[in-house]
C-alpha cells in the first residue's frame, strides 16, 4: 500500500497549502489517515467560473518567436496555452488539424489527451470519497466482483499509484490485438482478471494504464452511472468545459486528426480506439478548457483538502531509484511532481506538477507551478514530437516565471 496505511504518505510542495486553499490544506497531514469529519469539511463549488476571451495572445516574446521559427520549419504542430492566474500570457495554435481535409488548426480545436486523463479519473475516485461512497484505503475486491484472491492486497490506493502490481496492458501477450480491438470497461475488467501479479502491491512502482481502467470501473460502481456520464454531469457540464468528453465509442466527438512521423513522412493515425484506456486516456478537450479544469482542480473547487492532499502526495516506496540520472518523480494520484526545469539548460528548479499524454498521433503535457500560480499546456497532434513538447513547455514556463530562457534538453 502507497504509505497511506502502517506509514504516511510524503507531501510535496509544502506550501501550496498556504497558497491555493490556506493553511487548512496541509493541517494535520503528519497524522492523517482518514477522511475529516463532515464538520470540517468544506462544501465544493463546481460551478463554470468566467472564461478569458477565445483570442490568440502572445505577451511571452522569446516563446513566441521560437514557435514562429519551429512551426515555419514545419518541426511543430499543436497547440500552446500559458496563464498566470486568471491572465493568459500565451494562446496560439500551429500547423493543421486536419491535412487531409485541408483543416486548419483552431484555438479550440479538441485534442486527444492520452494519459493526461488519468488526472480526471483520479480526481473521479477521490470525489467519491469526498461524498462518502468509497475511501481510497478500500480493497479492490469489495467493488470488483468476482474478484481474483490475487487481487486481495490491493487497494484503490494501488491503482492510482501505480503501484497495484497488476500487468499493464502494454505487457501482456497479444498487445496488437487488444490495442485494435475495441472494449468496454466490464470487458477490460475481465481481461485484467486473467493475469498474476507482478510484484506485491506497493513494493515497487510501475506506470500502469490497466489500474485506472479498474479505477473507472470503480467509479461506475459506487457512483451508480456510466463512467462517461458521471465525468460529465459530475465535472464537465458543471464547469462549463463544453469541448471535453471521453471517446468511448470510436466516434470523432470533433476530435482533430492525430498524426506520427515516419520516414516516409507524416502519416494520419485515424484509429485511436481509446475505448481500451477508458480510465486512463480517453478524455478529449481543448486549451481552455483544461485551463478551467486546472483552476478547479488546485483552487479547491472540486475536492476537499483531505482528498487534494492525497493526490498530490508521493506515493512510490522510499526505494524508488533515480529517473535517467535526474531525481525521481514523486507519484501521486495520477499526477506527478518534479523539478523540470532540470532536464533543460539553462536550468531551473522550480517543482512543477504535470502529467504526459501519448496515445494514438498525440503527444501532450501539462504543467502546474503552484507558488506562481503559473499553467502550461502544450498538446500536438503529433506523436513523434516528444523532446520538442517538453522543451516547450519548460521554455514557455521558465519565461512565465521570469527565468533564464532554455535553448536545449538535457535529458
């Protein structure tokens, strides 16, 4: 278990407590280890909050004339947003949405988010908990049924950890198959249920797309309504993010054209089947779209403070080895924490909390630093970018911050 039963979980980022919900946030942490009681818990505010105007703004001058250059030389094609706040420093788009149809690309054009979802589904399980349907200490088994004894250890903590232990489905046999295939998550759940444990839950940490498909299945259970319809009535209606969904149906929801470079050169990815990482990569949004649900998510309008602490808690074994020679990510609930700006020179150390996505043509990432209360989203419909979306994103955010602007990775 991720240090949430025997120890406590390590927080990061100290102060955000102070900075985003008040001293309140972190009160208590070094002997938390259960939900607050109805008496102090705070009541969430899920409401859509004003939206900056859908116009193109560049008031970030070296960030702007690297991705004039890298777009003109056709080395990048997306979507880049930066705020500060509520101002946004940053908003424009490069390259086509659709080359085939001759598309272009649209401040609120709607990307695949891969993995970036597993933000959503995790916030999903925690506000259940917050409403007292489940607790993240609960055994898998009590909501999975029947249930493999294998699977008696974990708990809804594991999944969203990392650390369940269970296969991922990248790792099992007949992967091209499964990747093609589309499925339900009653489907995904029965497939899981197939393969043994890779090591004992909470011993080591290993990313994992099938446990947050678990963790939606969950969330059907406990919430009584289909995991699309929950994420939406619960989240996405109520936010006003009115580009956003999950594809779980193989239908193009508006969703513009992915695409991967190969020799030969840029070639469209159409079949993206999502339906098989329903929990843990279908949501589709836009820029600001993502901007509203971030403004939620860390200003306390969607969990309690108990709940926002434990997504943003470490929780992989104390063990945990170094990541390429950098320090490691601190794991939280599908979301992770690290300084960044050590991977790119000149360097910077600011800790940031982000996640990456990178599924089926796209290549994403976004990034929270909470002292400055700074967002950085970048998302490309091309897979093939990944250096140049991260060396992006640590540009545009070194530039929000007022530091050294970085030329290159250091990887």
């Amino acid at each position: 278990m991720p240090r949430t039963a025997g120890s406590h979980p390590r927080l990061v980022l100290g102060a955000l407590g102070a900075l985003i919900l008040g001293g309140a946030v972190w009160a208590g942490i070094a002997t938390a280890t259960r939900p607050p009681s109805d008496a102090v818990q705070i009541a969430l505010r899920p409401a859509a909050p004003p939206r900056p105007p859908l116009v193109v703004v560049e008031d970030l001058p070296q960030l702007a004339a690297r991705l004039d250059r890298e777009a003109a030389a056709g080395r990048f094609m997306g979507a880049v947003l930066v705020a500060k706040g509520d101002r946004v420093l940053f908003r424009q788009v490069y390259g086509e949405a659709d080359r085939e149809q001759n598309r272009a690309m649209k401040l609120d054009s709607r990307f695949r988010l891969a993995s970036i979802s597993k933000q959503f589904t995790a916030t999903a399980i925690l506000r259940l908990q917050d409403e007292g349907r489940l607790r993240v200490s609960d055994p898998v088994c009590q909501w999975i049924q029947p249930c493999p004894k294998a699977w008696e250890p974990v708990r809804i903590s594991h999944l969203l950890s990392h650390t369940s232990g269970i296969p991922d489905l990248m790792a099992r046999p007949g992967w091209g198959m499964r990747r093609t295939t589309p499925a339900t998550l009653a489907e995904l759940t029965e497939d899981s249920k197939r393969f043994g444990l890779q090591f004992a839950p909470g011993t080591k940490v290993r990313y994992d797309n099938a446990g947050f498909n678990l963790a939606a299945a969950i969330v059907e259970k406990a919430s009584g309504k289909p995991f699309e319809t929950y994420m939406r009535e619960t989240f996405f209606k109520p936010l006003g993010m009115k580009d956003s969904g999950l594809d779980l149906d193989g239908g193009d929801h508006r969703v513009i054209m992915g695409y991967a470079h190969f020799p030969a050169g840029l070639a469209p990815q159409p079949n993206a089947n999502t339906s098989i990482v329903a929990g843990a990569g279908a949501v589709y949004s836009t820029l600001d779209d993502l901007l509203v649900w971030q403004r939620a998510l860390h200003r306390g309008e969607l969990l309690k403070p108990f709940s926002y602490q434990q997504m943003l808690a470490d929780h992989a074994p104390e063990n945990t080895p170094k990541e390429r020679g950098h320090p490691r990510r601190d794991w939280g609930y599908g979301i992770f924490s690290n300084r960044l700006g050590d991977q790119v020179r000149p360097s910077f150390q600011d800790r940031q909390i982000y996640h990456t996505g990178s599924w089926g043509g796209f290549r994403n990432l976004m990034l929270y630093q909470p002292e400055a209360d700074v967002t950085v989203i970048v998302l490309s419909n091309n897979y093939h970018l990944r250096d140049q979306v991260f060396l992006i994103s640590q540009q545009a955010m070194a530039e929000a911050l007022g530091r050294e602007f970085p030329t290159t990775l250091d990887r």
